[in-house]
C-alpha cells in the first residue's frame, strides 16, 4: 500500500475507476493473455494526457499483484511492465529569488511561510505539513530537522538554514506545527500545495505568463542549492531528495545559472563536491 496522503488518494481514485469498469468481469479474466488488450482499451480514456495513462497501468497492476502473489485470488496477470508514455525532467524549474519575492508581495504570511520552508530543507508537502517543534534538534553549529519521510520511510537530517531559523523562531511559542493554514489549523500536503499554486497564480505566474507550472514540489531544487551552501555533500543531498548524484547536480547548476548574486559561490562549492563524489 502506498504510504504517502496523495499517492493513497491517488491509488484509491484509479482503483475505483478499474473496478467500475471490470465489475462484471471474473477476476480469472485476468489470467488470460487477451486481458492486456482490455486493459489498454480501457487507459485509452486518458491518452490525451500520458501522465493519467501511465498511472492508470501502475494502479492496475499493483492491484492485480495483490490478487496474485498476496491474496491468492489468480494464477497469474499480462498486466505488467506496461510502456511509460510520460516523460518529464523538472531539473531546471526551480524557484527563482524574484519568484519568490514576487510570491511573498502577494501571499499571506502563512503562505509565505509554506513557500520558505520548502525552499529551505527540500521536503515533500506532505512532509512539510508535519514539520514539529520535537523533530528540531540542537547541534554544536546550530540546528537540524530530523524527520522520518512519508514516500521513503527514511530519516532524513537537514541543517537549518538561516532563514528557516528565523521562521522556526517567529513560530508561536504555544504552537508546535510549524507550518498551519490560515485558521491555524494542520494542514495536508494538498491543501498546502493548492495555497501556494492560488497565491503564486494571483501574484502573475501563471503557466501561461511564465512558460510552465511552477510548484510547491519545485521548492526541492531551490533548496538543494541551500544545503550545499549549508554545509551537505552532494551525495547527501542526492539521498536526502531521492535523486541520483548527477540529477541533483544538474539542479544545483541550473539555480546557479539563474540566480547570479551567489552563482560563483556555489559553482565553486558545486565543483568541490562533485569532485569528492564516487
């Protein structure tokens, strides 16, 4: 079962709309070599768009693996390796210093503060929403965060950076959620995702104004630049995102390039890096 919030009410969605579609079908259909030219039939529905087609082949076999190796319900299933027709590399969006300027002249301040935390420790939404007074912890050089991490069930230990110092510090004293919404209350990784997407939108960057969709996900390459500055390898990085070495370099290269007051600086510490990574 998954264990991130989205991807379960993701998985639910498509399992739902399998089973709506096949429910008068015997599960032993599946065993049957025809079955897989039912089930592209069926993902048809969404080949305007290749991310849905894809996702509906994973859900369907996921499923039909459950039947198969864990619930014994079939001998076996031709629903597997279906071929990926979506293909994206976010290496190169990224939240600029302007963008988020922009973003922030227009945002709430409990916005402001979603968009600052992920810029600066590179966790998921569903992760940021958790962020909690306990999970921060005392070095002898100042501060870290360490958090078990939803999609990969890892502990990840991130510096603190400065600026997410002071927004840990202008935190309410009687809260422990460092990020709420703006009721004050927990928020998911959705609705903080959304808020951030609304806001970003109201401020003039859109997908049509900028040429692409700018997203609370992005945050993660801004912040792979800021934990280099921070004081992590590169490979650390790489592990702490779930990237390869080479990705996140790409990243930390692409901020630089778009960022110049501190491009030097962390071309130099980037360069460094990749050099002491096997």
């Amino acid at each position: 079962m998954p264990k991130g919030e989205r991807t379960r009410q993701d998985y639910r969605l498509w399992a739902l709309r399998f089973s709506a579609a096949f429910k008068d079908d015997p599960a032993a259909m599946f065993e049957e070599p025809e079955a897989r030219g039912e089930v592209n039939e069926w993902r048809k529905q969404w080949a305007h768009s290749p991310r849905q087609y894809d996702y509906a082949g994973t859900v369907v076999t996921r499923m039909l693996n459950w039947a198969w190796k864990d619930a014994g319900k079939i001998r076996m299933h031709y629903c597997g390796d279906f071929r990926k027709v979506y293909e994206v590399d976010r290496s190169e969006i990224v939240w600029t210093p302007a963008q988020r300027e922009t973003v922030c002249a227009h945002a709430p301040e409990w916005v402001q503060r979603i968009l600052t935390a992920g810029c600066e420790t590179g966790l998921r939404p569903a992760d940021l929403v958790r962020l909690h007074r306990n999970q921060i912890e005392k070095t002898p050089q100042g501060r870290r965060i360490r958090i078990r991490t939803n999609k990969r069930n890892r502990t990840a230990t991130i510096p603190v950076t400065p600026a997410m110092a002071a927004l840990i510090d202008a935190t309410p004293a009687d809260r422990m959620l460092i990020l709420v919404s703006d009721r004050g209350r927990p928020m998911t990784g959705r609705h903080a995702s959304d808020s951030l997407r609304y806001w970003r939108n109201k401020a003039g960057l859109t997908p049509e104004a900028i040429g692409y969709d700018l997203r609370l996900q992005d945050t993660r390459g801004t912040a792979a630049t800021r934990l280099l500055n921070a004081g992590l390898e590169l490979a650390h990085i790489a592990s702490h995102m779930g990237w390869s070495v080479r990705y996140a370099a790409a990243v930390i290269e692409h901020y630089a390039r778009v960022s110049p007051d501190e491009s030097d600086g962390i071309l130099v510490k980037l360069a460094q890096s990749k050099g002491g990574t096997k």
